[in-house]
C-alpha cells in the first residue's frame, strides 16, 4: 500500500532542500549573488523550519498554514523586543 504524504511532511521536506540548497550556495566561493541568495534562502528555510517542524503530521494545509503564521508573529514579536530593549540594556552595565 503506497503513503500518502501529508501537506506537513511535503512541507518539511522542502524545506529541508532548501536547507542543503542555501549551504551549497554560501559553501561556494566564486559569485557574490549566489552567495547573498544562498544566505537568504538558508534564513528563511530555518525560520520557517520552526514551525514546520513542530506541526502535526495530520494537519490539514488551512491549519499547517495559520500555525505557521501563528508562529512567525511570536518570532517576529521576539526578535523586535530584542531590538527595542538593545539599548535599554546596554546601559546597564555604565
């Protein structure tokens, strides 16, 4: 009997091509461009891979796609409370 493969695991095994693709892409030393691009595609494949990859394996892709959503507004929210205390916090030490 043949798997049928789920929108989540679909997903993550995208994602984890793109993983390898943007490593190839940074490990090669000869074109800027591809370089930049490889560095993109490997941050947006780990931020996405977060989510991704704490997804149940039966969701359907509406439910995959609004967790995914969910959690990236949490990243988002994180990193900026980082940017907005940086200096708050380094004063702190003077």
């Amino acid at each position: 009997m043949k798997h049928v493969r789920t929108f989540p695991e679909r997903l993550e095994t995208m994602l984890i091509v793109g993983l390898v693709a943007g490593i190839l892409l940074i490990a090669q030393r000869y074109n800027l461009m591809l370089y930049k691009a490889g560095l993109t595609i490997l941050v947006v494949s780990t931020l996405l891979q977060i989510a991704v990859g704490n997804l149940r394996k039966d969701a359907s892709a509406g439910r995959s796609l609004f967790f995914i959503a969910k959690v990236l507004v949490v990243i988002a929210a994180v990193f900026s409370l980082g940017i907005v205390l940086v200096p708050y916090f380094s004063q702190l030490g003077r």
